[in-house]
C-alpha cells in the first residue's frame, strides 16, 4: 500500500457570516451578501481544492471545545440542524455529511499510544459545531468528502499556551503517523480566526458593509505580522511566538488548530499561499492554504 | 430602580451532567441529586411565578442574550460527556418576561437581545438545572446568557436589569445561577468512585465560599469575586460572574439565610447546590470601595486615547 499523505493544509476561517452571506439551501437566513474578500477567496481556495486528488477532510474546531482530552467524531454520519449559539440571527444551517470512522479510530488509537488523552465521540445525537459547518462548507459547498472532526483541548485554559503548543504538536505527529499508516491522501483544515477580539454589538443588518472592520489597529498590526510570516515560509518560527500572539490578540489560535496542522505538515518552510484576510464583527480572518507539490503551488495574493 | 425584592429565594448549582444523566456512578452525584429534589419540591410549593436562570454555560458575545422561546425543544449532547448520555429536553419559557427583561437591560444602556429559533442550542447548565429543578414545567422560565467580555459594571447592570423587569411585571421569582465553585477539572479520564475536588487549595477556596453562602454573605461573596477568579478560576472568561449577577438579582446586600444543601465533586469540579433566602438579619456588613453602578455606558475607549 501506498503511503498515505497530506496534500493540502488550509487556514479555514469560520465566521457564520460568510455561510449565511453566501445564501445556500441549506441556511435558513437570507443575506444581502457581504465579506467577498473572504468569500472569494474561498471560492478560489475551493476551485483549487476540486482540482486535488483526496480522500478525506481532517478538521480541527474550536468550537468543539472540550477540557477532558482530544475527542474525534466516531459515527459514519450525522445530520441535523446547526444553529450558532452567538449568532443565531443568520446561521441555522441542515447539514448531512459522512465521517471516515476508519481513519478516526485510526488517528484515535496514534494519539493514545503517543500519551494524549483522548476519546472517541459516538453519540448518534451530537451535534456538529457550526466551526466544521462553516469552514467545510465554504471549502467544499458540495460536501461530496468524508470529514474527521477533532475536538479543541483547552490546554491554553488550563495550562498555557506553551503547553498547548506542545501537545497540540504531538497530536498532529500522531495524526500524520495514521494518516500515512492509512494510505489515504487528506487535506488538513485548521479552522479559526487571526486575531480574535469580538464588537459587542450587531449592526441591524449584519451584513451592512459599512460598519465593518478590525477591533483595534493592534491586531491588524499583529495579524499582518503573522500573514507575512506565512508567505514568507516561516511557520516554525510562527508556532514559536503563537502564545505571545495568542495573549496580545486574544487569538483562535490558542485552540491549537494551526499548531496541530503545522506540526502534522512539518513546520512548512516554503510559501504559504493567501487567498484573503478580512475582518468580521471585528476579528481577523485569513485563508491560507499549505501546498506541499511545489508543481502546484501558486502566489496567489 | 426598583427597591422592592420580588426574589423569593436564590439557588445556586453546578452545569455539569452527572447529577442529571449518572446520579448513581458516585454517591457524591446522588448527594446532588437529592439537593436538586429537594428544590425541586421547595419550588413548587415557593409561589413562583418564575424561575430565572444566569447559566455560566451560556456564553454570548452580540450582547446579553435572552431565551424567548416559548417552548424550545430538542435533544442535547455535552461536549465533554456524551458518553453519559443524552439530554432530551421541552422547556416552557415565559416568552412575555423574556422580551420585558431584553427592554430593561436596554433601558439600563445595556446591548440585548431575545432569541427564539427552534433547535438553538440550549446549553447544558440550563438544561440540567431546568430538567432536574422544574421537570414538569410547573413554572415558567426565563434563561439569560453570560456576555465572554463582560465585566463586573455590566453583570451588575444586567441583575439590576431583571429585578426592574420582575418589579414590572410584579413576578416572583426563584433566581437559579448556574455555575461550579473550582472549576478545574481532571483533564484525563476518571473513575467516577475515584472522583474528588482537584486539589486541597480549590477544596479549601470552595470550602470558604461556602462559608459565606451559609452565612448569607452574597455581597460579601461578591465583592470577593476578582479574588475567587484569580484563584480557583481556569481562565476561559473575563470574570468570575454569577454572585455579582446573584447579588444584585437579589439585592446588594448581606440579609440572607444560607442552606448548603450538598457539596461535591464533579470531575474534580466544585459542585454545591445552596439555597439563599432574604431575610431580615445580617451578618459581617462590610464596606467594599468598589463603586456601584445603575447604567452601563460601555467601553471607555481607553485605548484610543492612548499615544500607540
């Protein structure tokens, strides 16, 4: 068999705004648009995507935030209706999709034997975070790939955010271990934001453009820090400052989505390509996507 | 403002499952469990009109969320413990007092906003304490969210809030706070026999807590909230909120009879169920330097006064 690899990474972010502002059947608000320098550069992000060859979609959320040990989603499918807690107004979203419980388990059993905590979840009434909604949805509308959910242990919360890094970054090398061990080709997602500080209060039309931008200028400052880190190739180097990044900015990285996704990928040190940064309800979203075929790689913006 | 108390007593009582889902794993979960029972009889026989709920499991960030529902339905799973088991749940929710809660927060220069969408996920605190203290939807509720940002002048605010709404209203109410005491928990999985608090220092801050709620203490508690954060707090939010919400729910004040019904670990968790009923004695009036407040006027815009 041959040895199973990643193919793409993506920085996925997922505000429920850009689902809702793209208006699908499966989400009950109508918008009037809203946040394209995001939403098209997913849209691209997502052509490129259908031009790869891959079996499954691995994504780490946030919004699955548990404090004891690393869960994984370990029914074959689940559907249901999501509706955000924060922002019930515009994403009530009925989703169907199918889980590769195989390579679950698999990545399950790696964690396990490198020491992690972890837990498969098997409830048929679970109910799956708008984070994994939101992100796969926006990277593949047609949601034609079986996806792994991983759940977010807090270690920021309970421990620090060195801590998280580093068991953050031996779950990703437990992940790679099963993935290659599976023979199966994966695109990693790590879904969440930049910098991460929230307004307070909505705008009667969420999608009114005008009244949209980032918190403060310091966490553009340091999101543009970030984002040039990344095209620069640096991502060894981004993982080293993530806690001090996470504690000035109050940013989602402190999930260790993007952690796990590096450490699974082998710190790239090649350009990461970036498909937009915008910010939504005042938090700084980019999409970035990790291309490991040179062949393929683009400079995108 | 309001200076009548329409509060006919106060609970306060953990998010977690176990009491609801397990209450025979471990007999500290039963312990709680027959606290709740014994609420749950005490409620029905109070003359409520309402029960009002602050559940710490309910985070916001668009403002202070209120459920307005009138029957919201569904069938919940927690995040951490869906190995326990499922939460089916069908609240009746007092849709009038919802919206009358929203226009008081706002008339105090609060954001707020009710929601009223089916399938919104109802948190698990709410529904363990609705399940387990008004299991027949004897008396209406009312669910309010915790703001992730805000701090003390606004939970303070936010109480002041539901009092002037009950006072319109002319509502009693039983308040039900929704929150642990330590709330670290093991972060491996446990035998529910081996359960315990998880370390002496957060057994022995609970243990002081409880002091307090047994003398009635609520304003003395919330003053000492910052303190309570710092030490036996995780850090996931601004604040230690729910005794600053309590305390000016039910009234700033140290006049309270105090009942721990029961204490007890959960997942090494701070888990207590307590009962605060006004009274007209008071024990350790103290006078604190942090300045009350009636109106919330928002950020102080601090950093863009700054030179950065």
């Amino acid at each position: 068999m041959e040895k199973g690899r990643i193919v793409l990474g993506c920085l996925a972010p997922h505000p429920p705004h850009l689902v809702y502002a793209e208006n699908p059947e499966q989400n009950e608000p109508f918008s009037e648009g809203g946040w394209e320098t995001l939403r098209w550069g997913y849209n691209r992000l997502a052509r490129k995507l259908k031009n790869i060859d891959y079996d499954v979609m691995v994504i780490f959320t946030p919004h699955w935030a548990t404090y004891i040990g690393t869960h994984f989603l370990g029914l074959p499918s689940f559907n249901s209706l999501s509706v955000d807690p924060i922002f019930p107004n515009i994403f009530r979203y009925k989703y169907d999709l199918r889980v590769d419980v195989e390579l679950a388990e698999a990545m399950e059993k790696s964690a396990a034997d490198a020491g992690i905590i972890t837990k498969m979840m098997r409830n048929p009434d679970f109910r799956i975070d708008y984070g994994t909604i939101t992100s796969c949805h926006m990277l593949n509308p047609e949601w034609n790939k079986p996806i792994i959910t991983i759940s977010s242990n807090r270690n920021s919360h309970y421990y620090s955010g060195e801590v998280m890094n580093e068991q953050s970054s031996a779950l990703g090398e437990a992940c790679l271990k099963a993935i290659e061990e599976s023979g199966k080709k994966v695109v990693l997602v790590s879904s969440n934001s930049l910098s991460h500080r929230h307004f307070v209060t909505e705008s009667p039309l969420p999608e009114d453009m005008s009244r949209e931008h980032i918190y403060n200028h310091s966490q553009y400052v340091w999101d543009m820090k970030i984002v040039g880190m990344m095209r620069d190739g640096k991502m060894r180097e981004v993982i080293d400052i993530m806690p001090e990044y996470a504690e000035q900015t109050i940013a989602e990285t402190e999930a260790g989505g993007l952690t796990w996704m590096m450490a699974a990928m082998g710190f790239p040190k090649y350009p990461a390509e970036i498909y937009g940064y915008q910010s939504v309800i005042g938090t700084g979203n980019a999409i970035v996507a990790w291309d490991p075929n040179s062949a393929t790689r683009e400079i995108v913006l | 403002m309001s200076t009548e108390s329409n509060i006919l007593f106060g609970i306060y009582c953990p998010p977690h499952p176990h009491p609801l889902l397990a209450p025979d794993l471990n007999q500290g979960y039963r312990n709680l469990r027959s606290a709740y029972d014994t609420l749950k009889t005490r409620i029905e026989e109070s003359g409520a009109d309402i029960i009002l709920l602050y559940s710490t499991t309910w985070p916001s960030i668009v403002g202070h969320q209120i459920q307005a529902h009138p029957e919201p339905e569904w069938t919940h799973v927690d995040d951490d413990f869906h190995f326990l088991g499922s939460m089916p749940y069908k609240f009746k929710i007092d849709s009038e007092f919802s919206n009358a809660y929203k226009e008081a927060a706002e008339n105090r220069g609060l954001h707020s906003r009710t929601v009223a969408y089916e399938g919104f996920p109802i948190d698990t605190g709410s529904i363990v304490a609705l399940s387990l203290l008004n299991p027949d939807n004897k008396i209406p509720a009312c669910i309010v969210s915790s703001n992730m940002y805000s701090n003390r002048s606004e939970t303070i605010v936010l109480g002041k809030a539901a009092r002037d709404a009950l006072a319109k209203q002319g509502k009693k109410a039983v308040i039900v706070v929704v929150a642990s005491l330590s709330n670290r928990m093991f972060t491996e999985h446990i035998e529910p026999s081996e359960d315990r608090i998880h370390s002496p220092k957060d057994d022995e801050w609970n243990r002081k807590i409880l002091e307090f709620f047994d003398n009635g203490r609520l304003e003395d508690l919330s003053q000492l909230s910052r303190d309570i954060h710092g030490q036996i707090r995780i850090q996931k939010v601004a604040a230690y909120k729910p005794v600053w919400w309590m305390a000016a729910t039910m009234g700033q004040h140290n006049n309270y009879n105090g009942e721990i019904l029961a204490y007890e670990a959960l997942h090494g968790s701070g888990g207590a169920v307590i009962q605060l009923t006004p009274s007209d004695e008071s024990i350790g009036d103290k006078e604190f330097d942090e300045d009350d407040v009636e109106y919330y006027r928002g950020d102080r815009n601090v950093l863009g006064q700054g030179a950065l």
